[in-house]
C-alpha cells in the first residue's frame, strides 16, 4: 500500500508540475490579446477602467465627484492608467513565468536572468506586433515600463519563495535529510 501512495504521489506531481506554467499561457494570451486591440478600442478600454476605478474611489473615499468630474478625470488619467496596466500585466506575467521555473529549481541569478530575458523579449515581441495595429505604435518606453514591472515580479517571487522554502517547507527539508542520513 505504501508503494501504491509513492506512486499516485509521484505521478501527481509528474503531471501537475508541468501545469504550473498555465497561467504564464494565459498571461501572454491575455497580453497578446490587449495589445491587438486597435487604438480606437483600446482607447474605450482604457476610458472604461479609470470610471470603474473613480467610480469606486468615489464611493470609498466619499469625494462627492459628479458623474461629468467622474468623466473628465478618467480622460485626463488615460495616460497613467495604460502605462500601469502595462506594469501590471507584465508583473503577472513575470510571477507566473518565475514562479514554476522556481518550482523546478531554477534559483538565484538564473532565475533572474532565465524569467527576466523570457519576459523582457515577450515584451519587445509584443510593442513589435502592435506596430502591425491600426492606430498602434511600438514605444522603447512601455518596454521600459514592462521591464520595471517584470523584475519587480521576479524578485517578489524570489523573495516568497525563499521565505517559504526558510519557514513553511524547511521542517520537509528537514525531515528529508535526518530521513538520508539514518538509512
């Protein structure tokens, strides 16, 4: 019977640790997706998120802003609200890229060169295919942007995983190397 649970055990984890990275998948879709969005659309989009977002500031933070305040507001921040929706897209896209290259063992400066040129040049491909956009263009600075969010991503990545792998998992850790050790 034990061997039985060894065997469910490692096929498990045969199968799901390759899934970790079905949410990077998504990330890149959703990015991809995003970015194929002609100006017009993205534009919209954009208008969109900053009413949600004044909408609920608004009511939250009990600032008395008309519907017409509420409007102008999120046509002035357009600006801010694209470029942190670029850093925080490319955030994500950079924990769930980091995070199963970490699973797998890649730690350290790898980790940080491994996920940060895979993120990085998704990023240049991405402002690349946007020039084939109606009404897009390629910007060096969204790059830049993307990049930031992207190492912030990895070193929190880093920094969970290490903290995990210190407090949560080392008792595992632990009882892996007393269990080496007696045999």
């Amino acid at each position: 019977m034990k061997y039985f649970w060894l065997y469910i055990k490692q096929t498990l984890r045969f199968v799901l640790k390759p899934m970790s990275f079905v949410p990077a998948i998504f990330m890149m879709i959703l990015i991809f997706s995003l970015s194929a969005q002609d100006a017009e659309e993205s534009s919209q989009l954009s208008y969109k998120v900053g009413v949600k977002v004044l909408t609920v500031a608004n009511e939250k933070l009990e600032r008395g802003w008309t519907s017409q305040q509420i409007d102008h507001l999120s046509r002035i921040g357009q600006h801010l609200i694209r470029k942190t929706a670029h850093f925080t897209e490319y955030f994500c896209l950079a924990v769930s890229v980091a995070f199963p290259l970490y699973v797998y063992g890649v730690r350290g400066l790898w980790l940080v060169f491994s996920a940060g040129i895979f993120c990085v040049s998704f990023a240049c491909l991405d402002e690349y295919h946007q020039s084939f956009v109606a009404g897009r263009s390629p910007q060096k600075r969204d790059v830049i942007i993307d990049s930031c969010g992207i190492f912030l991503g990895i070193i929190i990545t880093r920094i969970v995983g290490w903290t995990g792998r210190m407090t949560i998992f080392r008792p595992l850790s632990n009882r892996r190397r007393a269990k080496r050790e007696s045999c």
